[in-house]
C-alpha cells in the first residue's frame, strides 16, 4: 500500500488530494506483484471506492453457476446489456449507501466504473463481461494468496498450503 512505501505503519494514513489520484506515483504504489491482471487494470483509472468493494466481495463469493442470477439483478431494463446508471444504482443499494445515485454517477474516484463503462460513463456491460471479471478477480486474489507465502519464483510447501486453508 501506499503508507508502506513511505515507512509509515499500517496504522498512518497518508492524505492525497484529487489531482494525485490519476497520477503515475499513485498507481506504481498500488500495483500488484503480477503483470496485468483486473486490479492492475483498475488501479490505472482510479482507486477502489466502498461500493468497488462491495461489489468486487459480492462477484468473488458468488459461485460461478449463480452469476447469471447476479447479472440479471443488475440488468433492471432486461435487455442484456447493464448500462453504468443501472450499475451504480444496485450497488448503491446492494452497498446501502445512503448517497443519491446520481451523486455516485458524477463523482470521478471510482476506478471500477471507469473501467467498465470507460471515463465518459457511456460503455456498457454483458453477462460475459461479468463471468470474465469474476474470473479475473478470483484470480488475482489466488495470485496475492499465494504471493504471500512464498515468491512466485518458489513453490509453496505442504505445512504453507495448510497454514492458508486453516
């Protein structure tokens, strides 16, 4: 993280203002040990905001035969395809975000919905684009999982795979 690199703690904080947000020094801090990768993609448009997260934590613990189910949540208008006014809404709601939604559309921190619906809001999003993402993310998070225990270079022993499924 951010605080670490500056010798910090985990328990400081650091202050940016909104114009360090889409700066190069912010995103090299936040990149992952991997190259590419859906967070990396992420972190290049902007941070993770707490409906991000919400909705990142909800794709990654749905089970893969459900995301169907989770896509058609999202899809209000029910023409296959969920556009970014939709999107913010139900995660709003999902997030119980006592904020208006038009509120979310505006602001410009969200590195999640920049990434799917592009800076101008206008892209849209398909249940393929939900089952990549979830794959994505499932992986992303099983590369940091690992990373933790050993170096990508090494392999992992048994007692460290026991160690991660306690």
């Amino acid at each position: 993280s951010i605080s670490q690199s500056f010798g910090k703690g985990r328990s400081s904080y650091m202050t940016i203002s909104v114009d360090d947000l889409g700066a190069e020094w912010m995103t090299s801090q936040n990149e992952l040990p991997t190259e590419g990768g859906l967070l990396n993609k992420i972190n290049k448009k902007g941070l993770l905001t707490y409906t991000d997260y919400h909705f990142l934590f909800l794709l990654m613990s749905t089970p893969r035969r459900y995301v169907d189910m989770m896509f058609h949540a999202f899809d209000v208008s029910a023409d296959g395809i969920v556009g970014a006014k939709e999107f913010i809404y139900i995660v709003a709601k999902i997030a119980n975000v006592k904020t208006d939604p038009e509120e979310l559309m505006k602001s410009e921190n969200s590195g999640l919905i920049k990434y799917l619906f592009g800076d101008d809001l206008n892209g849209e999003v398909t249940r393929a684009d939900f089952d990549k993402l979830q794959a994505e993310l499932i992986g992303d998070v099983l590369i940091l999982e690992y990373t933790r225990y050993c170096p990508m270079e090494e392999k992992m022993t048994e007692i460290d795979f026991c160690r991660h499924m306690l």
